[in-house]
C-alpha cells in the first residue's frame, strides 16, 4: 500500500539526490554546533587554491565578508547588507599585494567558470537566535558556493502546505530569530513532494514565491519559425517527482551560477530574482543577440518585462565587446518609468533630453557635463528621433495641411546629423511597447540614425497579430518571436490572475423625436443641405449618446452600489478603473461621482489632456458651454494647486498606496498600459475598445494581490463580450500566422503590391472625376464647375440653386480625395519600394496635397464646410435634453466561470483538441456572442467525456436542445444568456447523490455504475489501494489497479476497462 513520505524521510531522499548531483559535496548534519552564513575555511581554501591569493590576501578578503555579516543587526539592516554582500560576490574586489604595488583583483566566487568553485550541501544547520542566545532554529538544507551560503531550503511532507516552508523561511529573516544568516543568501526555497518548490529571495513576502516550472514559455533562440528545444536537464520523464525535479533543475551548478549572478536585482528597496518565464527568455535572447538576429519579447501584460529588460541591458554590457544599450518607448511617463526603473536597480541610463543631445550621445561627441562619453545605457523617447512633423504611417486623418513627404523628412533627418556622424559601438535597441512604436516615419528615421547593424528587440504583451495591407504586424517590423509567455500559461502559473465578466446595459430612449428634430432645424436653419447632414452624422454617432447626461448618471448610480456591497471595494482594499470613451466623457463621470460626499475626492480623471485652455475655434461663443470649455473647468477644479503632473503622479500613487482614498481612476488613453495596481480589481468599460487594446486595458485588472483578490472583474457597458473572448484566445492560443524570414519578405511584397494597386486606382478615380474641368484647371475652374459659374450666373438664389444641382458632383469628389489621402498615407514611407522613383514620388505627394486643397476650398465656397465644433454646444444640449435613461440593467452575470473557463485554450498537445475542434466545425465556426458561449459552456461540458461519460451525455443533450432552440428563435438573446447561466450553475454545483460521495471521481463512478453508491464506494477503495504513483503511464502498475478495478466490479457486466479510463482521466487524484 502506497504510503506518504514523512517530512524526515523526505529529506532523506533529497539529501541522497543533491549528494549525487555533480559537483557536489556533502558536509553532513550540522546540528550539534552553532554555524554562520560562512565556512572560514573552505572559502580560504578556494581564494588560496583557485584564486592564488597569499594566506594574508585570503584573510582580507574574508574579513571583508566577516565585517558585512557582522552589520546586520536586524531585519531593517537586512536588505542593505545582503545587497553589499551581493555586490562583495558579484564583482570582484581587491586585495593588498604589499607597498609600493597595485592591489590585486579577486573574486569571491568564479562566475565564469562554475566547475571551478566548491559547491556543499549540509542539513540540519543550526544557528544561534539573536534574542536568545540559547535558542536555535535549524533550516533543513544550506547550499554553499566556495563555503558561503547561498541558498536555504525547508521541506515539508505531501500532505503539509508548502506555505509552511515559505512561512519558516520569513519568520527566520525576522529579529530575534537568525537574520544575519540570510545576510548572504540569494535564494529561499520551500518545496514538498505534492506542490513542487516555490523559491523566492530575502525579505520577499509570501504571496510574491514563485513555483518553479521548466520548461515554461516558448523560445526561440534561432530565428526559426518553430521553437528550439532548448537542452532539458532532468525531464519529467526521467524524473516524475516534481520536487526531486525541481531542485536538480534549480541547483544544477551551471544553472545555479547563471541564475545568481544575471537574475538578481535591488529594485527600489526590494531585492528580486527572475521568474522562470523571464530565465528563459533570458536565454533564448542571449542566443539572438550574439548572432545579431532582431526580434520580439511577447510576453503577457504583468508578467515582468521590465526587468527583463534590465537583466537582458546588464548582460550585453558585461558580455559583449563596444555593446551599447537604447531603451525606446513612445510617451514620455513610460520614458521616465523605464529609466527610473534602471536607477532603482543600480544602473544609471542617461536619459536624452532633446533629440539634438540624444545624437551627441549617440555619435560620441557628448559634452554635457558630469556625463561619460557614449554612454553605455540610454533612455529616450521616440520622438527624439524627429525633426518636424512628418506624414505618418497609417494616419487616417483626411488632410495633408502641414506635411511632408516621407522622403523629404528622412532627408532631413540627414541633414541635421553633424558631419560624419555614425552612431558608435554596438548598438541593441529596446523598444518598449512595440506594438505602438512600430510603425510610421520615426521608427524608420530611428533605423537610420542608429545604423544598419542595430539589433531592435521588441517587448509587447500585445503583439499586433493581424494582418492588414496598411500596417505592419509586430513581426513584420521587428523580426521573429524570441520568447513568448500568454496570458493563459501565466493565469495557470498564478503570474497573473484570471478575469471574470459581467454585461450591464443603460436604457437609452429618445423622449420626444419631434422636438428633437424640430430644435435642430431651428439650431443650422443657415446651414446648406450637406452641411446637414454632416452634423448629423457627427452627432448621430453612439459616442454622443453614450456621453449624454441621464445615462451617465445611471451608471454612476450602479458602481456606488457595487461599492457599498462589494466586499474589496467597500473594505477599501481594493478600487476600481473606468474607461471612457472620450476626455469629455471621462469628466462628465468625475463630475457625477464628485456629487457624492463618499466619493468626493476620491476618483480623478488620467488622460493625455493637460487642462489646455479652449482655442478661439473650440470656445467662448454665444451659445452654451462647449465640450472644450466644459473639459477646462472641470480639469482646473479637480487638480487645484497642482500642475497636471503633479495631479497625475498624486493620484497613481494614492491608487497604487491607498485604494481606499482613491476609488476610481476615470482613464482613455494612459494607464491602459504599463500601469501596474494590484489594487486595481473591478474595471468599467464604457468605451468601444478592440484587439490589442482591449486586452491591454481588461489585463490592469489581473494583478495579484495576496489571498483576497482571486480574480480580476471586467464590467462592459458595451456589448463587448465577443471582443474580450476574441482578444483573450488571441493572446492565449495566439491564432496568428507564423513567419519565417522568406513569408514575411513575401507577405510584405503582397502588401506593397496591394497598397500601389489602390494608389494608382485612387489617383485614376479623381483625375478622371477632375476631367470635365475646363483648361488650365485652375482654381476658379474648379469653383465654376462644383459649385457655379458667376460670370453666367449671377442671381444670388440660381447660384444657389446651381449649389445644389451639383451636390452630387462634389461629394463624389470629396469622396474620391478622401480616399486618396487614405491610399497614400499608407505607403508615403514607402513610396521606393512599392515601385515608384523619387521624381514620381515628389510628383504624387504634390498632386495628392493639391486634390486635398481644391476639396476643402471647394467645400468653403459651396457652403458645405461647417465647422462643427460651433455646434457642440447646442447639440450636447439637445442630446442631454432628450436622450433619457429609464433603468440600468445587468445583462447576465458569468461570475462563475473565468475567462479561461468559457474560451478555448489549447493545451499544448495539439492531439488532445480533437474533440473541442470537431464540435466547433460542426457548429459552422461562427462566431456571434450565442455560438461563443455555446461553444464555451459545451467545451466545459467536453472536459467529462472521459471522466465522466454519463454526465457528458446528460448536459450535452442540454446544451445542444438549448442551441437548437436559440436557432429556431423560440428564445431570444438574454434568455439563452440566462439559460446558459443555469447550466453553467449546474456544472459547478451538482448534488452529490450521498455524503460519502465527495469527490470528482467517486461522482464520476456513481454515474456511469448505475448510480450504485455502494458499488461506486467499492471501485474507489480498491483504486485507491491499489494504485501507486506513476500507474497511469506504468503498463505493470496500471495492470494492477485494473485487475483491483475487476475483482471489485464483482459478477457485473460493466466494462473493467471503460471504468479504468475514467480512473485515469481523473488526474487530481492518485
């Protein structure tokens, strides 16, 4: 009979595979005499032998070690001495060779060569108590690299939590206990048999222990299209216990070495190592840099870039000869998080302040004061690359006023370079949020300037997957994967948390039609026909009505209530975020939460506006207070005193520190990205997001927070459900296409061929429609042939007439040069190769820019132009007036399941998705919101088919009757929501038949055993009798447990076999 390890034997067996473990050495149980974070000796042994040094030399260089312990007194010391203690190993130090010669450099521990040090285990290692010097605590195992301790472990039995050892290993850093061994220590590890090993470092707290996982993430250190296996010491198939795996892989001396000397920082007062998903990008990345192949780093939203970044930065610089580091991002408080971040792990970027100081630095010429001479490490913005504004990649706004062609801005950008210029070294660039800087003139300037050789590596959790004609996907612009960590890999390894979703609806019902329309005849009575119409369509669009006051206010009215029931958000430990559609919105909210005396004070608005004061055009008419002033009033109320930094840094901070004094921050654009809260627990969506955004945006939700918070809460006030589950499974299953070198040169050239195809067809659409103008087409023609000839027609009310005659004419016209400015800002960048010289380029940018103009004169002259933003007033006014909101409703709550329950995630083993793909095929592949939950709910159904065949039949007839009607329209949208809820309900809450039948498989026997509980009783016992570790995989043990299986099913006609199946299916269990 299979029996539990005690925790003694357990560490037995762990002692015996360390003692094994090459280059190991054993120093026996050191419990009978009292230990210091140091072997005197052995360490003497190693700077005599392997470091030459004199027996003098040796004792300088451990009293330097000696007198760093000694200063640590206390927890509160603990983190400055164990960081110069760091310091003392990781770098060398020197020692006196006698008068008159220069000092001698050393090292504590050989970092580039680890055979050549001495690695020890010892156990029992008891150590004297601070606050008594009679009382002892005694870690289970000490790890020591050349006599120093490195590593403390604690072990626990299967049955006893692993938290145990991580509690242990806290309370022994704490004072009175034996802080000052942990002095030297870089890694804490806590592991049993049942959960594995869960390691962390000195003063890290509980709920920030990561469990070790190998491999973890997909890799590519080649640029290759599928991922290299990377070299797997100590497989699962060698070793299936988990922590006999997991210590080997950690302790290896090779890997023990790499990880202590490139995986650690001293980040702003916490000391931090790696995650595995950040190792082994680590890794892979390496590869790539020494081979100079570009690439991306995507790994999901909060699992730690940044320091990757840093770790990655500290590499190259120690490793590669010249090597020089560019850290890039597009907004400037990203700028200043990324090279804060640098300084608070001891590295010190110099931040470029203009772009004319970036290319100082950059060409080595840099003469500011108290800076060295190209700087190692740099920090700077995108923009820093420009000169005056450019065309941009893929803008879609209709006008050209003020630009320049791509080519004439590049050659500026050479001209403004100093004489000579090459940028020095070896230039690596890391660009931050790739997905948003990618793209566009100044990325291609950036290329310029930094040289042909440079090495980009992107880093993203939201890569731009799809493919589009006009815009350059992630890979496209900065070459294949290096590393990839989804959100999914990352919910299951506890990185991040997963998201849960609840839809609401504001009823928005237009009161009285007539007037409505009556008020807006009276309101552009002087406006011509087109002009209209334009105005109704700006004003037409959901984003006015959403924005309008009574639905706002219904809103506002259901997130109190959430906070006043809601236990993290009425306990104030946890806040919330709510997007808004648009600036104006976003205050219209701040206001309404300001008349409530709780919340008064207690939410601000985060968005790139700045509080400008209206312009003439934007404000102080006749009329009622335009959107411009409306926003200024509010921005100078709500910040006061402060600037607009000031505000913004005050009410992050407040957020992060205090979420019960900082309730909601109302966000747009910023702080949908990069911003990290694990406070943050509720998100409001009343926005239109999509893709890459939205998931940015739902994922500052999905930060751990300790025990209480267990999911991040997603509530859209738009219909978004599909969006969020579409952006999830791009993000985990990553539906992309995958590209080697050859099909991004061929999708690139598809994409080139495309864009010059609708060029050239726009410019055929309007030179054909210009065509009827009379020679020498000058601008007067133009006006005579849109509008009306003056010098024929002269009555004030024919000309208008004429006006109106030809209405068609004119916007066939403005929409044909629409649609070429749209044509040609898409390729202005790349005009040379889509195929075209640089006359013909000149030629077309000048004759795009001349249709642009001729359509906005001759929209002036006929009246249509309208500007609109004179009529934002009086149509807010309108929309307030009559858009009401009876009720606020919620849709349907699927707080049950998580998003990873309801979306397919594929595991990794493409053979095990038979049954989820073929279902799916069946269904047509649609994907409208009903088939989507459909097809969720019955992938959870799915799950039973081999753990519990009987219970599979039952609710797929559920779902599947349920589908059919849905289709048949016997029940509308909301009901097969509901519908779908009560099965879901059912799913996680089934009634157990009898006491005694407690768990997933003894249910699963009960169903598919004629619900016979004592025959189902009977199977259990003797599985679980028989069944020892491994049986599922072990042929001689399996047949065991079946012939256990046999005898128990007694005289019976069921299947031994069919229930053996289920027995194995059930993998929590045995």
């Amino acid at each position: 009979m299979p029996q539990v390890n005690t925790e003694r034997e357990t560490q037995n067996t762990v002692i015996a595979l360390l003692r094994d473990l090459d280059g190991y050495e054993y120093l026996g149980n050191l419990s009978d005499q009292e230990n210091k974070p140091y072997i005197e000796e052995i360490l003497k042994k190693f700077l005599t032998e392997c470091q030459e040094c004199s027996e003098r030399q040796a004792d300088e260089a451990i009293k330097k070690l000696k007198d760093l312990v000694a200063a640590c007194h206390n927890e509160d010391s603990l983190y400055n001495t164990n960081k110069e203690i760091y310091k003392l190993l990781r770098y060398p130090t020197s020692v006196s060779q006698g008068a008159g010669r220069p000092s001698k450099q050393i090292s504590l521990i050989n970092w580039g060569n680890p055979e050549n040090n001495f690695f020890h285990i010892a156990e029992e290692v008891t150590v004297c108590r601070s606050a008594n010097g009679e009382q002892h605590r005694r870690p289970d195992i000490v790890v020591y690299i050349n006599g120093i301790a490195v590593c403390v472990i604690e072990l626990k039995k299967a049955t006893v939590s692993v938290r145990e050892g991580i509690r242990q290993n806290i309370r022994n850093q704490q004072d009175g206990q034996i802080t000052q061994f942990f002095s030297t220590t870089q890694l804490l590890l806590a592991g049993s048999e049942s959960e594995g090993v869960y390691y962390g470092t000195v003063l890290t707290k509980e709920k920030f222990y990561l469990r070790w996982k190998e491999p973890c993430g997909t890799h590519y250190p080649e640029p290759t299209k599928e991922p290299a296996q990377f070299e797997q010491y100590f497989p699962a198939r060698d070793y299936p216990n988990e922590l006999h795996r997991s210590l080997l892989q950690m302790l290896r001396p090779g890997r023990l070495i790499d990880f202590i000397h490139n995986c650690v920082v001293f980040d702003g007062g916490i000391k931090k190592v790696a995650r595995p998903n950040q190792y082994f990008a680590l890794q892979a990345a390496r590869k790539r840099c020494l081979d100079n192949e570009s690439g991306i780093i995507w790994h999901t939203q909060g699992s730690g870039k940044s320091l990757t970044m840093v770790w990655l930065a500290q590499w190259i610089l120690e490793t590669i000869p010249k090597s020089r580091v560019a850290i890039i991002t597009d907004r400037d408080e990203l700028d200043s998080q990324i090279t804060n971040g640098f300084i608070d792990a001891d590295k010190h970027p110099v931040r470029a302040t203009s772009g004319n100081h970036l290319i100082k630095m950059l060409n080595g010429t840099n003469d500011r004061q108290g800076e060295q001479p190209e700087p190692e490490l740099i920090t700077t913005l995108v923009h820093k690359f420009g000169v005056r504004g450019p065309v941009q990649q893929g803008d879609a706004s209709p006008t050209l006023k003020g630009k320049i062609s791509a080519e004439k801005y590049l050659e500026q950008v050479a001209e403004h370079l100093p004489q000579g210029f090459k940028a020095k070294g070896r230039l690596f660039v890391f660009v931050d949020e790739c997905h948003r800087t990618q793209g566009g003139v100044l990325n291609k300037a950036m290329r310029k300037i930094m040289g042909d050789d440079v090495m980009l590596i992107g880093f993203t959790g939201t890569p731009l997957l799809k493919v589009d004609k006009d815009k350059l996907t992630s890979r496209e612009a900065f070459g294949p994967w290096i590393s990839t960590y989804k959100y999914d890999e990352a919910v299951r390894d506890k990185v991040v948390l997963d998201l849960r979703y609840e839809a609401r609806s504001v009823e928005r019902v237009l009161s009285d039609k007539d007037s409505l329309d009556e008020l807006f005849e009276i309101k552009t009575e002087r406006l011509t026909p087109a002009a209209k119409t334009r105005l109704q369509k700006r004003w037409a669009v959901m984003q006015s009505i959403y924005s309008a006051r009574e639905p706002i206010s219904r809103v506002v009215a259901q997130i109190k209530r959430d906070f006043a029931i809601i236990p993290c958000l009425r306990e104030g430990w946890g806040n919330a975020m709510l997007v808004a559609e648009d600036v104006y919105q976003a205050f219209r909210y701040w206001a309404e939460f300001e008349r409530d005396g709780e919340f008064s004070g207690k939410t601000a608005v985060v968005t790139s506006y700045n509080g400008q004061e209206p312009s003439l055009a934007e404000g102080f008419s006749d009329s009622a207070k335009t959107q411009a002033e409306y926003k200024h009033e509010q921005f100078v109320k709500m910040v006061g005193d402060k600037t607009a930094e000031q505000f913004e840094e005050y009410a992050k901070n407040e957020f992060i520190k205090h979420p019960g004094s900082m309730k909601i921050l109302i966000v747009v654009d910023k702080l949908i990205t990069g911003f990290d809260a694990p406070s943050a627990t509720y998100m409001y969506i009343d926005s239109e997001m999509h893709n890459h955004t939205l998931f940015q945006a739902i994922c500052r939700v999905n930060r751990t927070n300790g025990e209480k918070k267990q999911y991040g809460y997603i509530v859209d006030y738009r219909n978004l459900f599909e969006d969020i589950s579409n952006a999830i499974e791009d993000y985990t299953n990553g539906e992309f296409k995958e590209f080697d070198k050859e099909d991004v040169a061929g999708l690139l050239k598809n994409r080139f061929k495309e864009a010059k195809k609708d060029l050239d067809a726009a410019l055929t659409k309007v030179r054909r429609l210009a065509e009827p103008v009379e020679l020498p087409r000058g601008i007067d023609d133009f006006f005579n042939y849109f509008c009306y000839n003056p010098a024929i027609i002269v009555d004030a009310e024919e000309q208008q007439e004429e006006i109106v005659k030809n209405q068609q004419k004119r916007e066939d016209f403005y929409d044909a040069c629409g649609a070429l400015v749209r044509s040609y800002t898409a390729i202005a960048l790349e005009m040379d190769k889509v195929g075209y010289t640089k006359e013909e380029s000149d030629s077309i940018c000048k004759e795009v820019k001349l249709y642009d103009d001729l359509r906005t004169a001759i929209m002036r002259r006929s009246g249509d132009f309208v500007d609109l933003h004179s009529f934002d007033a009086d149509m807010r006014a309108l929309l307030d007036d009559y858009i009401v909101s009876p009720r606020a409703v919620v849709l349907q709550k699927l707080d049950d399941f998580s998003f990873l329950d309801i979306i397919e995630v594929k595991p990794d083993d493409d053979s095990q998705t038979g049954v989820d793909e073929i279902a799916e095929e069946e269904l047509g592949g649609k994907r409208g919101v009903a088939e989507t939950l459909y097809q969720n709910v019955r992938r959870v159904i799915n799950r039973k088919r081999e753990t519990n065949p009987e219970e599979y039949r039952k609710f797929s007839e559920k779902i599947d009757r349920l589908l059919e009607e849905y289709q048949q329209k016997k029940i509308e949208y909301q009901e097969l929501l509901k519908q779908i809820k009560v099965l879901a309900d059912q799913l996680k809450q089934q009634e157990m038949p009898d006491p005694r039948v407690d768990n997933d498989l003894k249910k699963a026997l009960y169903d598919n055993l004629g619900e016979d509980v004592e025959l189902a009783l009977n199977v259990y016992d003797s599985v679980a009798q028989s069944a020892m570790p491994g049986f599922r995989t072990d042929p001689t043990r399996k047949k065991i447990v079946e012939r256990a299986i046999r005898t128990a099913l007694g005289s019976t006609d069921y299947d031994t076999k069919a229930i053996l199946d289920i027995v194995i299916a059930q993998t929590n269990l045995f």
